[in-house]
C-alpha cells in the first residue's frame, strides 16, 4: 500500500480523503504541519505557494488541498478567504449577509484543489467545483465548514444533512479526490 502525506489540520478533509483514497490502496498519513496561506487571487495560487513551503519539510510524497465558497450575491466572498471567514462569523454571520436575499440571488460555488507534491518535483493541481445555493438556515449536523448552510444544485439537502459518500458524489472535494485518484492510480 502506498502511503501519502496530507498537510491538513482539518478532520473532515481528512475523513473524506483518507475514506476515498484507501480505497483505492493509498494510505492517507496526517501532517499537521501547517503552512502559510498567502493573500492570493485564486486557490491555486494558495495552493501553489503552500507545496512550495511543505516540499522543503516532507521528504516523501504529500497532499494538501484549499478550498473556497464564493458567493455570487457578495462578488464571490469569501472566496479565498473562506476559513478565515469561516472562524470570524461562521454559517451565521454568512446567512446574515444574505439575509432578504430571494432565492434567485443565493447562487454560489464552492472550489476545490487538492495540490500533490514531491521533493524537488513540479507539483500537479487537481481542481473541483460545485454549484449551489446558500440556505436560508443552517441545516443538517454532519460535515463541517459551510455544510450547513451549501445546497448543492440536483439535490434539496445541505452537505450537513448527507452522509460523507453521498455528499461527495456531489462536492467539490469530491470532484477534485476523484481526479487526484486518477493520477494516483497512472502512478
């Protein structure tokens, strides 16, 4: 079994990607190294400069993956800046942005790229996306991050009300893992 390194401090990333790589015999190992999250355009750009930062501390191969919600209604905030805003004001403060916004205007997007580095290696990038909606309340207990208030366009329920496969049939996680999976098994 081949083992990878994912530098991530989130739980539930972690979950969904141990889950669905040792099922195609990788076995996920966290590091909790942290890295800089610089102040960026995009999430590849994040990504990109935290695989620099990380092939100078891990000698083996590693994962680490960024993740955004952009909001259509709020020029997509928060965007790259999602856990950051996440930990300011959470589902609630979001759902207080929007509040008398109609249905219409709550279209948002939630992107995905999981970046895969070696030492000394270009890194490859591997992006997903999913579109959706912003609730007009919190719903569901599962997941974390945004899942309670992201409704994925083909479905009624918010992330926090599925179950992890089913929620990555439709994420974003979901799309950028199964293409990450793909380059894993070409390996």
């Amino acid at each position: 079994m081949k083992t990878i390194y994912f530098v991530t401090s989130n739980r539930g990333k972690l979950k969904e990607t141990k889950t669905r790589l040792s099922e195609v015999g990788v076995n996920v190992v966290q590091k909790n190294l942290g890295y800089p999250e610089i102040q960026a355009d995009t999430l590849q750009d994040v990504a990109s400069f935290g695989v620099k930062h990380i092939q100078k501390r891990i000698d083996g191969p590693f994962i680490l993956e960024d993740a955004g919600l952009f909001i259509e209604h709020l020029n997509g905030f928060p965007g790259v800046y999602s856990a950051y805003v996440f930990y300011s004001i959470g589902c609630s403060g979001i759902l207080r942005l929007l509040d008398g916004v109609d249905a219409d205007n709550r279209k948002a997007c939630f992107r995905s790229v999981f970046a895969y580095g070696e030492p000394n290696k270009k890194p490859r990038f591997f992006v997903g996306e999913c579109h959706g909606k912003i609730s007009t309340q919190e719903l569901g207990n599962q997941g974390f991050g945004y899942d309670p208030v992201f409704v994925p366009n083909g479905d009624a329920r918010a992330f926090a009300q599925m179950d992890t496969k089913e929620k990555n049939s439709f994420s974003h996680r979901g799309k950028s893992l199964e293409k990450l999976v793909e380059f894993l098994k070409g390996m």
